[in-house]
C-alpha cells in the first residue's frame, strides 16, 4: 500500500494484522500462505455458487481492513507501527 518500502519482516507482520482483522471482521475468509519467505494473503474458491460480487468483496475487504491497520498503526496506543 503506497510507495513506503517496508523491510520483509514488518511487511509480513502487517500482513498477518491485515489477515486477523478480515477474519475478525467476518465478511470473507481469507487463509495465509509463505511464498519464498513471504506472508501471502490466500484466497481459496471451491464453492461452485460463488459469484463475481463474492470475488469482488474480497478486495473490497482486504482494502477496507489494510486501511483499519495502517490506521491504527498511524496512532498507536498500544498497537504495531510500521
């Protein structure tokens, strides 16, 4: 999100906040995968009546819930800063 260069370690912990706060937030489910020691967000379609407004929530939420952390993190009381 934005031109910022993060190192891998801080990326990869935003990452699993972002990933926590979907999960917690409960509109889509989303998992994680390590790619070439990187924390992926994973999303894995299987139901066959998933529709194009499904697939489109995700990046709506994953957007939605990025920018909750990196606010947060802006004003962190007791939270991660990036």
């Amino acid at each position: 999100m934005g031109k910022r260069d993060l190192p891998e370690p801080k990326l990869n912990q935003l990452n699993l906040d972002i990933l926590k706060r979907i999960v917690a937030r409960g509109h889509v489910y989303l998992s994680n995968a390590t790619l070439q020691s990187k924390f992926c967000l994973r999303a894995c379609i299987v139901n066959h009546r998933t529709t194009d407004s499904d697939i489109d929530a995700i990046q709506a939420e994953v957007l939605s819930a990025a920018t909750e952390v990196l606010h947060q993190a802006s004003f962190p009381s007791q939270g991660q800063t990036y």
